[in-house]
C-alpha cells in the first residue's frame, strides 16, 4: 500500500494566527528578523513544508534550521535574536 503525505494547508503561527504557505517569508528572503524564522519553523513543526522543502526555498542548512528550532525550544522566540546568540551558547557551558 502506497501513503501518499500531503501538507498541511494551514498551521499556528508564532503569533496564535493561522499560517498558510503564501504567509510565509519569501523564498528570496535576506534579512532573517525572529518573526520569520519563527514562521519558518512552525510551518516545518505543523507540516506545512517539510524540513528538506524549507531548507531548499530559503537557501538554509539543516544545521541552521536546526539551531532556530533549538533556540525556540530552549529559550522561546527572544532565542532567535541575532544578537541574544552569544548569550544563550554560554548558558549551555
């Protein structure tokens, strides 16, 4: 028997609104503010796009994905501050 997935049409955002995949950050996306990566990770989190779908549109590594899921779980969406990094990798130490 083949299962064929499909995605899901809408997830919750980071905000507790509905996030379909025209809400999403554009695939050309530069500046990466917490919201978007948020957005992204929630749209992989509710399977909206899948892990190797996100990283392809948005030029990302899966270490990177993996590091803005880590930060969220840890530290909450403040975690995904650019500039909070150094701060959070030395509560782990």
């Amino acid at each position: 028997m083949v299962q064929t997935l499909t995605s899901a049409a809408y997830v919750v955002g980071p905000d507790g609104n509905p996030l379909t995949k025209a809400d999403l950050p554009p695939p050309e996306t530069k500046r990466w503010v917490i919201r978007r990566k948020a957005e992204v990770v929630a749209a992989v989190r509710g399977g909206l796009l899948t892990l190797e779908e996100a990283c392809e549109r948005y030029t990302l590594t899966v270490e990177e994905f993996s590091a803005w899921q880590k930060a969220i779980e840890k530290h909450g969406m403040p975690g995904l501050r650019a500039t909070r990094i150094q701060h959070y990798r030395d509560d782990i130490r």
